[in-house]
C-alpha cells in the first residue's frame, strides 16, 4: 500500500522551501525530484506525492468539465458562476 505525504512532513517541505531558496526553485520547477530530495534528507517514508482520489459518483463529466475551469456547484444538477 503507498504512503502519502503527511501533513507534518508537507509543513516541513513548506519550512525548507522558504528558508532554502535553491529548494523552493527546485521544487517549483521539478517537484518530484524536490520531494525525493526532501524524503532523503528528512527521512520520509512517503513514496505518494500526489493522491487524486476518484471524482464524486454524482457529478457529471460536464459538471466537473465546467468546476476546473472556475464555475462552482451550486447543486449537483446545476454549475455558476462565483
């Protein structure tokens, strides 16, 4: 079973971003290299960088088509604008 990033080591990716300016590049620019490079140096278990879950059973694919280009769900059967 994968390991996902934690909430603490992800404060602690955070801290290291804003106090390294040389990670924060690397992380901006190659961000699975900066979290093998952040799971080395801190001893992370993690080995997940990014969990996208299934998409809600009751939304269409126009629904969420429409939510990722900036509409809200106002219910599940109608999108608009916020």
């Amino acid at each position: 079973m994968a390991t996902p990033i934690t909430d603490k080591e992800w404060a602690q990716i955070l801290v290291h971003a804003w106090t390294d300016e040389a990670f924060r590049k690397k992380l901006e620019k190659s961000p699975t290299a900066a979290l093998k490079e952040a799971k080395k140096k801190f001893g992370f278990k993690y080995d997940v960088f990014v969990n996208i879950p299934d998409p809600p059973a009751d939304l269409t694919q126009e629904q969420l088509h429409a939510f990722a280009h900036g509409m809200s769900l106002s219910s599940p059967k109608s999108c608009s604008y916020s």
